[in-house]
C-alpha cells in the first residue's frame, strides 16, 4: 500500500493522494483555507458561521492567536507592554510546523491562549486532519510559507471604526480589558501595526469580503466548501 501510494507523485496538489502511515488507508490532501482581516474585522463570525453551515466533521479550524509567543518566562507587568499586533509576537515556525502536519494528515495539539495572562495557557487541543482547514487570524495571509500551503486565500475587510467599536466591546467584555486599556493600545500598536502589517496583506487575498461577515459572500464560500466535502 505505502508503495503504491509514492507512486502517485504527478496528480495536483489539491487532489494528491497521500498514504495515512497508521491506518494504510489512501487519503486526499486537505484544502486549507486562510482567512484574514484587522482585529473585530469578523474573522471568526466568518469563520464559525462557515463550519456551522459546512458541518464540524469534515472541518477543522486553526485559531493565529493561539500561536501568540509563550511568555510565561517574562513578569505580568512585562508581558501587558508587549506589542500583539507585530508578527514578531506569534510563533510562526510552530504554527508551520503544525499547519503542515494537518496537510499531511497528521494531528496536532493546537496550543491555547489566554488573553487575560497575556500568554499561553497550560492546555492544548487536539486538532485531527479534516478535508478543509481554515487557518483564521491578523496575520493568515502575512507568510509567504503559509500561504503557500493555501488553496483559498480570504481577507474580511471592515472599516476601522466599526472594528475599533467590536473590539472594545468585546475585550471589556471577553478579554478582561478597561476602556482606557483598549483606546491606548489600540492607538500605541493595533492601528499602526494594522496599517503596516495587517492592511497590506489583503493584496494576496483571492476573495476580500466587504463589510465583514455578510451573509451573501458567507453563503458563496460555504457551497465552496459543502462542494469539496462532497467531492472528497
Ligand atoms: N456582521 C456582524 N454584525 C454584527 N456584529 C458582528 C458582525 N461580525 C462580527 N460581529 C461581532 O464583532 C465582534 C468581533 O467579531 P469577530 O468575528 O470576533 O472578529 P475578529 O475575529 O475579526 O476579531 C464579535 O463580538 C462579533 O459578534
Ligand atoms: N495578549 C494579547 C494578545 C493579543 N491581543 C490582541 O488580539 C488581537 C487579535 O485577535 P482578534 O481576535 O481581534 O483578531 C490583536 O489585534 C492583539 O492586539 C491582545 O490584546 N492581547
């Protein structure tokens, strides 16, 4: 069986069968899907309604933000005056490392982050291989390496002030934030960085979705999905 599937080298990426080491059993190469967008942009409101409609079985879903660097070695009053939103905070060789593995159809254990801490908690999850994996964060389209792994390249682009009043809500409410605490960082390091980093990512995007998570162009990527599914 392991022979005959090094055999197959010349079919296309997207439908190249690999062989499964443990089980022996041919399987399709997943499709793995990037969706990026500014902080509040509706990343995950995209990204959930998608698996909701497509169905958690034959999708698994990669959080950027659990790959946020460990700091558990730096003090908490260190750790509040980092900057998120530059790429040097996230570990992007493990969030390769891991993003490959699902490619190959092996499993990972997904670290988890926590907001409040600022750093990584102590559990992980388990994340089996499934036939799409959406990778959704700020910086899904920012690597060169990772989008390369990419079949579907999506940036939610929403404007500034409507993502500036859902991130407030939300980390005052979700992320154990003070009001004060979001306009400064927003100001100090969301913005700028957005601007630097996040804005001209969209370039790479295959399909930008205006005003965020709206129901038409949600609809189109979900038949897209169900699609694959299908076919797979
Ligand atoms: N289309 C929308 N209409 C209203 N609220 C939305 C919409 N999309 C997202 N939200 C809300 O805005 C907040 C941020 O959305 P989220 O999807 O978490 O953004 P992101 O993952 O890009 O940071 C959440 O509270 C979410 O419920
Ligand atoms: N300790 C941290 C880590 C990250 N952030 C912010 O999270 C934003 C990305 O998450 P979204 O769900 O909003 O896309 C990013 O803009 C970071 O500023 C944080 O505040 N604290």
């Amino acid at each position: 069986m392991l022979a005959f599937c090094l055999m197959l080298p010349t079919l296309s990426d997207i439908m190249r069968p690999v062989c499964n080491h443990l089980t022996g059993s041919i399987m399709t190469t997943p499709f793995i899907i990037g969706i990026a967008g500014g902080s509040g942009s509706g990343k995950s409101t995209v990204t959930r309604k998608v698996i909701e409609a497509a169905g958690t079985e034959h999708t698994a879903v990669i959080i950027q933000d659990n790959y946020y660097r460990d700091q558990s070695d730096l003090t908490f009053e260190q750790r509040i005056h980092m900057n998120y939103d530059h790429p040097h905070a996230f570990d992007w060789a493990l969030m390769a490392e891991q993003l490959d593995d699902l490619r190959n159809n092996v499993p990972i254990q997904m670290p988890t982050y926590n907001y409040t801490e600022h750093t990584r908690a102590k559990e992980t999850v388990v994340v089996a291989p499934a036939t799409v994996i959406v990778l959704e964060g700020i910086f899904a389209l920012y690597d060169k390496a990772l989008r390369d792994m990419m079949s579907l390249k999506i940036y939610v682009d929403t404007d500034p002030d409507v993502r500036f009043i859902r991130r407030l809500t939300r980390d005052i409410q979700e992320r154990g934030r003070s009001m004060d605490n979001v306009i400064s960082q927003y100001k100090a390091t969301v913005r700028p960085m957005h601007n630097q980093f996040v804005e001209p990512s969209k370039r790479f995007a295959d399909v930008i979705l205006p005003h965020g998570a709206n129901d038409p162009a949600v609809d189109m990527i979900t038949a897209k999905i169900i699609s694959l599914i299908q076919s797979s």
